[in-house]
C-alpha cells in the first residue's frame, strides 16, 4: 500500500484509489478555498489583462491538443494546483471576446456583478428545476423574469424561461407555437406526437437566424417547412410576400419575424406584418437575440415599433445584457401552450403552492440558475444603464463602421441602423472575387495585429466584414485603436 500526503490518497496493493474522509474534510476547509482564492487572482489578472493582451488567442490547434490533451490522470492534484495548472496551459488559447475591441460575430461581455453572481450561482449549486430545490433562485428568476419583461415593454402576463441561449428560447417558444397551432386543429402533438399531425408551415426571411432552422430540426418540424417570404432592399418581409405565402400555405403556419438580424440590424416592420399574420390565424414568433433590447432605448425602440404585438420572444441576456454565458430567455404570450409544451410531472418531484418550479416553462430539467446573473446585472445598470449600454454602443457602432469606411481602401457596405454595419476592402480596378479576397486578407491582418477582433461575412454575394458592437468594455479609445489598427492593416 502507497499513501500519497499531498493528494490524501491511498493506492492499495491492487491498485484501488481511495479518497479518505480526513482529505475530504481538508479539501473543503483549507485546499478547496485556496483554489478558490486562486481562482479570484487568475480571474483577476485575466481582466486586467484585457486591455492589453491581444484580442486573437496566440496559441494554435495543436499546442493546445498537446498542453491540454493526453489521457486522464491516474493520480489527483490539489484544487488549487488543478486551478493553475488550468490557467498557465489554457491562458494563450483564450479569445478575448471579453475586451472592448472584439467585434466580430455578436457577443457582450460580462458586466461585474453578473459576472460575481455567475460565480455564487456556482457555488450555491443550486438545482434551479424546482422552487423545493431551490426557493431563493427560483424567487430570483421569477423577479428577473417579470424585470425583462418591464424592460422589453412585452406583455406582463407572458411566461417565460431562462435558457441556455437564444437557440434554446427559439426550441421552447416554437414548441409552444407547435402546441398552440396543432390544438387549434383538435391535435395534441404532446400525445400524439407529429407523424400524422397537420403538416406545419414556417414563414421568414432568408434574412433569418439558422438557429431557426436548428429550432424547426428538433421540434420534428423539418427544414422542408420552411418557406421564405420576399424582402425588400431593407432586409425585410414584405407585406404582400407575407399575404401571399400565407394564402398559399394556408394549414396551421408560423411566422417568424426579425427583431435585428446580426449583418445590418434590420428589424421587420411588426405594425404592419403582425395583423397580417394573425389574421390568417398564424403565431408570430420574434427572434430578437440581441435586437430585442432595442426596447430599452428611447433612441431606438421606435425600430421595434409593435414588436410586442407577437406571440413569443426569443432573446439573449449573454449578448446586449451582457451577462456571461449561457443565458437565453423565451417568452411566450399564451402561458398555457408554453407551459402544456414543457411541463413535467412525477411523483418524486414535489410542487410547493404557487411557487414557481422553472421545470415547468424550460426545457431542461436540472438547470443551474442562469437568471441570477440577470438579476444583478438589472440591479447593476437600472433601466438607465441599460439604456445607455444600448446607446454607447449604437453611437460607437457608427463611429467604427463610418471612421472604418472612410479609409483609403475601404467601403461602407451597411451603415448602422442599431449595433451592426458592414465594410468591404476593395483595390481599384480588382474583379469582385479578388476583393472578397481582398476583404478577408484585411480582416486577418486585423486580428493578426492583436488589436482588434472581427469576422467576415457572405452578404449579398459579397464578402463583407461585420462591425458588432455589443461589450460594456467599448469606450470612444477602443473605437480610436481600432480605427488606427485597421488603417496600419490596409497600409
Ligand atoms: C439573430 C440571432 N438569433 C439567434 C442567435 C443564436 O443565439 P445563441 O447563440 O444564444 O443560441 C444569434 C447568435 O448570434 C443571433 O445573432
């Protein structure tokens, strides 16, 4: 028999690993807290790091197979041991999406108090399925969710759940709608489930998300019945494309509409399309994972004009909140589809009066409590600060994409209408394939240099790169930088 003091382990002749009591009891009151003081410094050091580490990770595939790869340890380490280990092999890999100067695809940063209350969320570990399991968080996400909902102006009445994302939000309100749509023809798909049902009909843009078509994928739907109604030069649907695809699919049908699209911002016209929709009895979904927190702007949510006329929502707090992953929020008008899709009942699950069991209204079942963040993170800015996160980063949006376009060599593809433009590198007298060339060799010199992040995108049959701004961290220095490192880059 081997004993090993550091780990507290014991190795028996046979090879038998055993843990004992006494390096249990230690690990909670000495080794486990100093991983956790270690943990606080890492983090620490990582954030104010931030503004001058490069944005890129420095790190290629396979350092980081190498570092991070090989087979699982026989032997244990301390926590805190594990903790730094963890921080020296990954650091140089990380994105720092976190920085003010990451603007490519859409993601926010991580506002402090969120970013804190993720970690007590941790360390709490509470199972937020139910309220028996966990009445302080499943209080916490009954007030976040009646806040978002203050916040977004949607109806007050409609439910809602804390998801893993967006993607996750557009699988529970299109359940919901699947419910709603399929009851109304005397069909209960819970039961009876799709493969006789009345065939559904999904209605959007080609401007729409692909999380839409992964949402219609796994609700047994089919990307098949996804039918794309005509745009206009805004990107979006047009009313006499809407009447005309719902006069020619006329069974139970969804619309989905466009609360911000991640190229150009655009939102569809909701005053106009909705009543459409509804009169031919359609439910109208939103997809405003970032968009929808237009609404918060007095600037801006004239944008989102009748947007709360729809039947559900799908949003994001990890993105214009700026909460840390992963939090999405459905939120659905019609409580009782939303709640008959995802309710779960069993007798080892006990129900206390009218409290709120999340596992009613989401689509997990044990689930951490991703609402705290947005609760502190409400608590944090106040409707004002959210108002003015939105702004600062529309105003710096168009000061990027507009001081960005006013380089030689550069052009303006979509000015902002919200948080999100296009440019486009061009050389004089190039053929458009050599300045889609041209445009994603700019774009990797960019995130070559360290300073600044984005990504490019196919829009319109042109290579174009994507400006998102959506960080708390963005200031007008940020904005100048990166002005100044794309220039170097062109140069
Ligand atoms: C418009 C839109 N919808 C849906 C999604 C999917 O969101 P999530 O990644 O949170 O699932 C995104 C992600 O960027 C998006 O921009």
């Amino acid at each position: 028999m081997t004993t090993n003091n550091d780990h507290k382990t014991t190795r028996s002749d046979d090879g038998d690993l055993t843990i004992h009591d006494d390096a249990i009891k230690n690990s909670v009151t000495r080794s486990a807290t100093l991983a956790l003081d270690h943990a606080l410094d890492h983090a620490k050091t990582w954030l104010d790091r931030l503004d001058s580490r490069p944005v890129a990770p420095e790190t290629d595939l396979a350092t980081l197979r190498n570092r991070l790869g090989g087979v699982i340890p026989d032997r244990g380490m301390s926590p805190e041991r594990v903790i730094d280990e963890l921080v020296a092999l990954s650091e140089s890999g990380h994105m720092g999406s976190a920085s003010g100067r990451f603007f490519a695809w859409v993601i926010g940063g991580s506002l402090t108090s969120a970013l804190a209350a993720d970690w007590l969320v941790s360390t709490w570990d509470q199972n937020a399925a139910i309220y028996t399991c966990g009445p302080s968080v499943s209080v916490i996400e009954e007030t976040a969710g009646a806040w978002i909902l203050e916040l977004l102006d949607l109806p007050r009445e409609a439910s809602f759940a804390f998801t893993t994302g967006c993607q996750s939000a557009h699988v529970t309100s299109l359940a919901a709608a699947r419910h709603s749509l399929l009851m109304r023809q005397g069909w209960n798909v819970e039961e009876e489930g799709l493969f006789t049902a009345p065939p559904l009909t999904v209605l959007t843009t080609a401007q729409h998300h692909e999380s839409i078509d992964r949402a219609v994928r796994f609700l047994g739907v089919g990307r098949k019945s996804i039918k794309l109604i005509p745009m206009n030069e805004n990107g979006q649907a047009t009313a006499a494309g809407l009447s005309t695809a719902l006069k020619d699919n006329d069974g139970p049908t969804i619309v989905v509409l466009n609360a911000a699209d991640l190229n150009i911002g655009a939102c569809d016209d909701f005053n106009e399309l909705i009543p459409i929709a509804h009169d031919a009895d359609a439910w109208v979904h939103i997809d405003g994972a970032f968009g929808l927190f237009a609404r918060a702007s007095r600037a801006k949510r004239h944008l989102l004009n009748g947007v709360d006329l729809a039947d559900s929502w799908a949003t994001d707090a990890h993105k214009w909140l700026n909460v840390p992953f992963d939090c999405g929020i459905a939120i659905i008008r019609d409580s009782v589809a939303h709640r008959a899709a995802m309710t779960v009942s069993t007798s080892y699950i006990s129900s206390n009066g009218d409290a709120r069991d999340q596992i009613d209204w989401n689509p997990e079942w044990s689930r951490r409590a991703r609402g705290v963040p947005v609760y502190a993170a409400l608590k944090e800015l106040g409707r004002g600060g959210v108002e003015a996160l939105v702004d600062r980063c529309c105003t710096f949006c168009d000061a990027l994409v507009n001081g960005i376009g006013a380089l030689q060599g550069a052009r303006v593809v979509a000015a902002p209408t919200l948080n999100q433009g296009l440019v486009r590198f061009e050389l004089a007298g190039a053929t458009e394939e050599e300045n889609d060339e041209r445009t994603a060799e700019v774009i990797d010199r960019i995130n070559a240099t360290g300073e600044a992040f984005f990504s490019g995108v196919d829009w319109r049959g042109q290579r174009a790169m994507r400006i998102s701004v959506i960080n708390w961290r963005t200031t007008l220095a940020d904005v100048e930088r990166t002005i100044d490192a794309v220039a170097t880059a062109l140069a």
